[in-house]
C-alpha cells in the first residue's frame, strides 16, 4: 500500500481546501478519523485528514498522498474528496456505511487531458498515471477511528 500512497503523493501536486461552518456531521468526522484497514482495530498505519492534507501515516512518519483537499458531502452517504493535478483534478469518491464509520473508495476520476508535453513535463506517462489510480482503488474498506492521542 505503501508504493500506491508514494504514487498518489507524487501524482498529486496542488489542490484546494475548504473547511466551512456548514460541514455535513459525514465530512466533519472524516476529517476529525484515522482511517484504519477494516480488520486491524484501529492500530497501524492509517491515513487521515491533518492540515489540510490527505496523509498516509506509518509510524512517526507522515506523508502526504494529496495536498489540500476539499471533501464535500454527496449525500447518501457519499464523499467527494477534489484535489488538483496541473490542469485538472482528482476526484476521489468515498461510500460510507449507515453508520458513517467504515469508508470505502468507490470511484477515482482524474477530470482533465493534459497534452503530451505536460505528462512528460510531470515525469510520468498518462497510461502510468492512471494504472496507479487504478491501484489506489484497491485500496482496502477502512474504518473511521478516533485520533490516538499525541
């Protein structure tokens, strides 16, 4: 999981952040998880929302996969987290379950067709690019768990 996540952060360069008073309780508790593999009892690696970010974090080491995001609620249960890559952007789809504590990546879509010179400038191939969105898909379910304290 460790490569994908390096993947994401290296594709996912500049995005934009909104935290607004009129948060859904489905956004703000994502933002405020841990989002541990399903399975794992809220221990381990995790990836969460910290200023800003989308991390992945692995110990005392943290790196960001996406900078500065913007998680809208779809309803149903659904999150919209938007990051921006050059001239486009990154849609990452979140499902929740009724309870609003396990996440699952349903859908990832980059919206936007960067010519070829802009690829190579960004040091990686379009058909590259999306092969490794395609592996961040499968990332596990995760579960949403209360901050350990610092």
């Amino acid at each position: 999981m460790i490569r994908i996540v390096g993947t994401v952060a290296l594709c996912a360069v500049t995005l934009s952040s909104c935290f607004g008073e009129s948060q859904s309780e489905d956004v703000q508790k994502f933002e405020r998880s841990e989002l541990h593999a399903l399975g794992s009892s809220c221990g381990g690696d995790f990836f969460a929302v910290r200023d800003g970010n989308f991390v992945w974090v692995r110990g005392s080491e943290t790196q960001i996969a996406q900078k500065d995001v913007k998680i809208a609620d779809l309803g149903s249960h659904q999150l919209a987290m938007t990051a921006t890559f050059k001239a486009g952007s990154i849609v990452t789809t979140f499902a929740l379950n009724d309870a609003g504590n396990i996440a699952k990546i349903v859908d990832i879509t980059f919206n936007t067709d960067l010519p070829p010179e802009a690829w190579a400038k960004a040091g990686i191939s379009r058909d590259q690019f999306y092969a490794r969105l395609k592996d961040f898909k499968n990332v596990p379910t995760m579960v949403l768990c209360p901050p350990a304290a610092t």
